[in-house]
C-alpha cells in the first residue's frame, strides 16, 4: 500500500496492463477516498467495473455516489441496467423513468455511437427479459415440485424390489446376475392453460385510409420503430406530463417532487406512504398530487384530509393559496351548524381528533371519498387505537399517508402503517415478525433487501443527501415581550374544548363584567360576538400594543 500511496497513477496502470482489474480497483478506491468528489475517478473506476472486469455490486456503489453529485440521464440509465443485472427489478424501472425524465430535459446530452432512444430502449429491453427469466424460474419451480410431490406419492405406493443374491460357486450367476426390475419414472403433469374465446370482426379499412397508404411515402424501419414505442409509452403513462405544473402558485419547482407525485400515480395506483424527511415538502407533493387528480376528472371527486388540530386552518390556507382548491375546515361555524351537511361536503379538512369523536364517527364512515389524506400519519402506528380503526373503516379508493417518521418504536408500527394502504402486502403481523423482523429485537430488520423491495413498493423516501439540493437553513429565535400590555395578550388565553370538538384559543375574560382582560372596558367587538376571537385578539395586538 505504501507503493500506491507513493505513485497511485503508476500502479494503476501496471495493474491494468497485467490484467489485475481488484487490484485496479483498490487503487482508484484509495484515490476517490482522497478526492471524493472527483466526477473523473468515479467515471474511470465505474467504466472498469462494468467494461472491463463486471463487477456490478462495485459499479452500483459508485454510481450511486455520481449521481449524488450530478444529475445526467446515462448515468440513470446504465445504474438501471446495472439494477436489472442485480435482479432489483423494481429499482431499475425506477431509474429508467428518472433517465426517461432527464433526458427531456437534457437533449445536448447524446452519447456518439447510439442515440438517446435506441439506448433507453436497450435498458428496457434488458428488464423486460429479466423479469420473463423471472416468470419462467418460477413456473420451473413449481412444476418442479409438483412433479416431485407426485412421483413420491406413485414410488411408495409401488413395491420395494429387491437384488437377487448371486449363488455361491456358479460363473454363470456371478458372470450374468439378474436384472431387477425399473421402476418407471412419474409422468410429466400437464398444466392446463385456460383458453378464451374472444369474437373477431374483420372489416375493410375505408377507402381514403387505403389510399392515403398507397400513395404515402415508404417509412423506414427505425421511424416505425420509435413510433411504436411512442405508442407504447403514451399507453403506459399517462402521468409522464403533469397537468398540475402550470396551474399551482408559489411553489418552487424542484425535480424531486415532480418525480414523487409520477411514481405515485403510475406505479403506486394512488396508495403511498410519503416519508420525505421533515422540511422537504409532503404537503406540497400532497397538493400537486390532489391537483393533478382533479385536473383529471375522472380520478376523484371529493377529498378528505385528516391532520392534526394545529394544521387544519395552515392546510386550508396552502391548499387555496398555492393549489386553488376551496376546501371546507371544521374551524367552520357551518360545521357546529350542521354536522351532517358538513361530512357530505366535496372538499373537506378535519382534524383527527374530530374525525373519531363519538359524534362525528358514523357521519364520517357513512361517506365514500374517492381520495383520503393523512398528515403526520406516525399517529396511526397503533393498530388498537381509534384514529387507526377510523382510517382502517373509511370507505376510500386511494389514499396518502404523510410521516417522516414511519417508525418510532418498532417495526411493527411499519406493518400496520402499510395494512392501511395496501393490506396483505406483509401477509399477517406473524409473517412479517417472522419474515422481516429479528429475534429478540423489534427495531431490527431481518432480509433487509427483501424488505426494502416490497417497501419501494407502496413507500418514497426523499432525503437531503440523496436529492443534493441546498435548501434555505432555517433559523428560530425567541422574542421576549417587554410591554406589560402584551404580556396581558398572552398570558390571557388559554385552549378550551367547546362544543362539537373543536379546540379553539378563547382569550380569559374577567368575572365582573365579561369583557376580555387586555381590552379593560371597551365594548366588545363584532368579531368576538361572531366568535373569531383569535382575530380580535390579534387585531387588538398590533394596533395597541407596540413591541
């Protein structure tokens, strides 16, 4: 090691020329750990894991580093078809649809020897007939067995033949013992395949289609080519160009999200467990993804979001500000009004509390949503509970679940996080503890990769380090009042539950007279008899109060 140290270049070299393509590949390890984020080293050690020695594991790990550090569609592409090689079949048709996505947005991007189609093609080919190698193992395995199953049966039924003993002294007996008898070997089981009769109507193509194909020019075989894959990826995904961008406000647009609310509605069918770590953005994704299914309408008609008390009034502001959509709140005095008027709104923000209350429960099961969205879902780790038995009862076809933190305690919480989105995904909780869980440790994994691929399955997970963007730092700062008066504001209210559930900031008001404390004697106001006594209270604040 010293020796590489001294010369590394050098001893690569001579690695390479002698054919000692593990050694070569120590050496540009020990360099990449000296200059890690030189892209030049992560290229030339990927380029002889995958051209000259195939090492795939290797190539994954360094490619996963590069494209930490830059976003180019090949590199997406080749860790695709590295993926489908490993037999990660999932992973590698996401990273095929990241490379699709990229390379829209990169056209300067065009290798010299292949264009950008022929070689995304090739990717996609390489995983389709990894996953018919996939399909026809399985069959052989269990015509296997049932081959086995059946020929053990047929050779106990039969008798046991023995070998005769040759007679002692006799040539002739020694020299041409008698045969035994063979046993016959099962006979293969048929497995019937179901045919279907489907009617054919053949008809003549009108007259101007006919013409127009006699008279057109000849197409070329590529041409046709890329128009049957055009065909084909406009069939599979509809979403590959979201009709929410251009009708959303005040949002950045970043890659991640975008890629989030596709994958979403492709590959999840609407049913997924958002874990983006905390600041990254779930309520934005959870807003583009309820946008988009409306811009669709035959996707859904009403929604109900479930969140916390605190956020009720922030996710009816962001969805109406930055999304357009007029959702009704339970902070609504239509809700205390009518309850049942109120459950059978299109659009609707509940906390959960509300939502599982003995007074609202039947109204709320007795609706059908066609979309269901859960803010801070780690509350519904706890399958025993009512918020878990409401959600688990709702009468939904997709629903989102929000969480950046899916586990707290154990896996367990996991399980039944994913029971509501996609039940007998982990078949029952005694499969997956003896499946996924270790022994005598509830917060360890056992077959971590099996796990994580049925988790990419329903789950997205975007972390700052793997999107490598550099958000705003935020920053918190206490602000002490100083005024005797403001110190009033705030030490005058105080959370109460009042009628139908719903907690509200009720200012404390004095015995004699009934009027609020920091307003003293003055006449009550119209905003505290309409009750918006926050308002009044804030109002009260800024104009009177100085800092």
């Amino acid at each position: 090691m010293s020796r590489i140290q001294d010369n590394p270049i050098v001893a690569y070299e001579r690695c390479l020329r002698k054919g000692d393509c593990k050694k070569a590949a120590r050496i540009l390890e020990y360099l990449i750990s000296q200059y890690p984020k030189d892209i030049e080293l992560l290229q030339e050690i990927i380029n002889l894991a995958v051209y000259l020695s195939w090492q795939p594991e290797l190539a994954r790990k360094w490619l996963l580093r590069l494209i930490r550090l830059r976003q180019v569609w090949l590199d997406y592409a080749l860790l695709s078809k590295i993926e489908a090689h490993l037999d990660n079949l999932t992973r590698a048709r996401e990273f095929l649809s990241m490379a699709r996505s990229l390379q829209k947005q990169q056209p300067g991007i065009r290798p010299e020897d292949a264009s950008p189609a022929e070689i995304l093609r090739e990717v996609d080919d390489v995983i389709k007939y990894r996953e018919w190698q996939r399909t026809q193992q399985e069959l052989e395995v269990e015509t296997a067995g049932k081959e086995g199953a059946a020929g053990r049966r047929e050779i106990k039924s039969r008798k046991t033949v023995s070998l005769p003993k040759p007679v002692q002294g006799n040539k002739k007996a020694l020299k041409h013992p008698r045969k035994p008898e063979v046993v016959p070997s099962p006979t293969p089981i048929l497995i019937d395949t179901p045919t279907y009769k489907i009617p054919v109507r053949v008809e003549p193509l009108p007259e101007d289609i006919m013409a127009s194909l006699f008279t057109a020019a000849a197409t070329s075989l590529d041409e046709l080519c890329l128009r049957i894959d055009y065909q084909i990826l406009a069939i599979r995904g509809g979403f590959d160009e979201l009709l929410c961008l251009t009708a959303i406000n005040n949002v950045d647009r970043y890659w991640y999200p975008i890629e989030t609310v596709k994958k979403v509605l492709k590959r999840f069918h609407g049913r997924a467990l958002l874990c983006d770590e905390v600041g990254l953005g779930k309520t934005i994704e959870a807003g583009m993804l309820i946008k988009e299914c409306l811009l669709r309408r035959s996707m859904v008609r009403n929604i109900l979001i479930l969140t916390p008390a605190p956020l009720v009034s922030q996710w009816q502001e962001e969805m109406e500000v930055k999304f357009g959509i007029p959702f009704i709140s339970t902070d609504s005095p239509d809700f205390s009004r009518d309850p049942v008027a109120f459950w059978k709104q299109p659009f609707l923000i509940a906390s959960l509390a509300t939502a599982k209350s003995e007074r609202n429960l039947p109204l709320v099961l007795q609706q059908f949503y066609d979309l269901v969205v859960v803010d801070e879902a780690h509350h519904l780790r706890n399958k025993t509970t009512k918020a878990w038995k409401l959600i688990n009862q709702l009468q939904k076809k997709f629903i989102f679940l929000l969480t950046a933190t899916p586990v707290q305690n154990n896996l367990i919480e996991l399980f039944n996080l994913i029971t509501l989105l996609k039940p007998g995904q982990f078949k029952t909780e005694k499969v997956f503890r003896q499946e996924y869980v270790a022994k005598g440790n509830l917060k360890k994994p056992a077959h971590r990769e099996k796990l994580h691929e049925l988790l990419r399955e329903v789950m997205i997970r975007n972390t700052r380090s793997a999107i490598d963007l550099k958000l705003p730092k935020r920053f918190a700062a206490t602000m002490r009042p100083s005024s005797p008066i403001v110190k009033k504001v705030f030490q005058g209210a105080e959370i109460v539950r009042v009628v139908g559930g719903v907690e509200r900031i009720l200012p404390l008001v004095s015995s004699d007279k009934g009027q609020p404390v920091v307003f003293g004697n003055a006449q009550e106001t119209d905003e505290f008899r309409r009750g918006n006594y926050i308002q009044a209270v804030g109002s009260h604040f800024f104009h009177h109060c100085p800092m």
